[in-house]
C-alpha cells in the first residue's frame, strides 16, 4: 500500500508512523487506517525495529473518525468495512500485542479514534497543546479503546466521569490524572519523544518484549498466573545472547550492546 495520508520512516532502531491529513486535523479515513495497520504490522515484524514512535503532522495529533466519510453512508459499519469495528479494534489490539514499545508524542487534540489510538500505546509524551476527548457519548456512539484502557489508567469513577460525559481533557490535568507520561513543550515534544524511544531502543530487545507481555498478563491473570509468565520469559531470556552481554557489560564496566540474538549451541 502505498503511503498517501501517513509518513512512515525507520532509522535508528526506531520506526515513526505520522498521521499526515494536517488539512483534516488526521481524521480517520478507510484509507488512513489502512496505511497505519500497515506500518504497524511492518514494525512488529521487522528485527531491525526495536520501538515505534507515533505522531501527527500540523496542530493534531488525530481528530478521530472523518465524519464525512462516516455519513456518506458507504458501508462504515459493516463488519468488513474497514473503518468502524475493523479498524478502530484492530489498530488498539495491535497495537498491544506488537512486541516493541510504543511511544504516542500528542502534539495536539487527540479525539475519539485518535484518544483510542494514543491510549492504546504504551506511553504518551504530550506537548501543552495536547488534549484528549472521548466523545462517543456525544455522537450517540461507544467507545472502544477507552473502555479497557481509562480504568486501568485512571482507575473505574474517572473513567466513568471521562466517558459519560465526554469533556474535554487539557494536557495539564492528562498529565495529573495519569493520561501522560510527561509534559513538554511543543518545541521540545519530538526531541524529548526521540530520546525516549533512543533509550528503549538500545534495551535488550528480550527483555523489553518479555516485560511488555508480563505486564499485559498481569492485568488479566492472577498473581500465580503472571509468576508463572515470568518463569518461562526469564528462562527463554537466558537463551539469548542480550542475558550473557548484560552481565559480561556489568562487568567490564561499560554499557551493554543488545543484538536479541540466540546463544549459539
């Protein structure tokens, strides 16, 4: 597919995705799912890529679903559409079950797909210009991504207020309630967003995958469950060149290089 409403660029061990409809404030089309599901599969699957970095281009960072496209009326919820169910599911799921770390730098408004889209990454830096809306109880509609991620964010009674009512949410008080990681300045957004994802991507790619999914089990699972997870990731981690280099760079005294590489037999 080619890439007409997204940018998506590698280098460095890190993959960076931007929405790229600045005229529309990066609404959602059929096709801008499309292109994003596309980078997002290509980065879970290339060995060269260690973290993906989501943005978007101009003042937004996604406005949510281009309600145009949705009131035309051209098969928008039918289960193989490619815009309701299928996308805005799928790119959440996704999303997680990616093995590398997720980094959403909010340059702006990030409303309904586009607030599913930034909670469902792993970390959120936002600039001052930031905002989150969940505004599906507006539109008479539902949310998807905000349902699972808020109450594990925020916990269950702010959920509720976010998603019942719909407010808008201003960066100062995202960051307060635990939407973002960080706030920084829009000048600095990009930079601070590449620093982090600079740092992950010289991790060991093991380690990072194993507690990504250890942290996901344990959400789910029960206390003995998720030990057992760890059991297993630590043993496989021990099978990895990245366990002998973290210790043979302790002590050598210097910083380790991670290739995620298997020991050789």
């Amino acid at each position: 597919m080619a890439n007409e409403v997204t940018i998506y660029q590698k280098e460095g061990g890190i993959a960076t995705l931007t929405l790229n409809r600045p005229e529309k404030l990066n609404a959602v089309t059929r096709q801008l799912a499309g292109e994003a599901r596309a980078a997002i599969e290509d980065a879970g699957k290339d060995p060269a890529v260690r973290v993906l970095l989501i943005t978007g281009a101009g003042r937004a960072f996604c406005a949510g679903l281009d309600m145009r496209e949705a009131a035309s009326g051209r098969d928008v919820v039918t289960p193989d559409s490619g815009i309701l169910q299928r996308p805005a599911g799928a790119l959440d799921l996704l999303l997680q079950k990616v093995d590398k770390p997720t980094i959403a730098a909010v340059n702006g408004p990030a409303i309904g797909m586009g607030c599913d889209l930034a909670l469902a990454c792993d970390m959120r830096l936002g600039s001052e210009n930031a905002s989150f809306g969940e505004l599906y109880v507006k539109r008479g509609m539902v949310p998807s991504a905000g349902c699972y991620y808020l109450p594990r964010l925020v916990g269950l009674a702010k959920a509720m207020e976010v998603l019942l009512f719909g407010d808008l949410i201003e960066a100062k008080e995202a960051e307060r309630m635990g939407l973002l990681n960080k706030l920084v300045p829009q000048a600095q957004l990009m930079a601070v967003a590449r620093q982090w994802a600079s740092r992950l991507a010289q991790s060991s790619p093991v380690s990072v995958q194993f507690i990504k999914k250890a942290l996901w089990v344990g959400q789910e699972a029960s206390l003995e469950r998720m030990l057992e997870f760890v059991t297993l990731a630590r043993t496989c981690g021990e099978l990895s060149d990245d366990a002998v280099e973290g210790v043979k760079a302790y002590v050598e005294k210097r910083e380790p290089v991670f290739t995620g590489r298997r020991k050789k037999a």
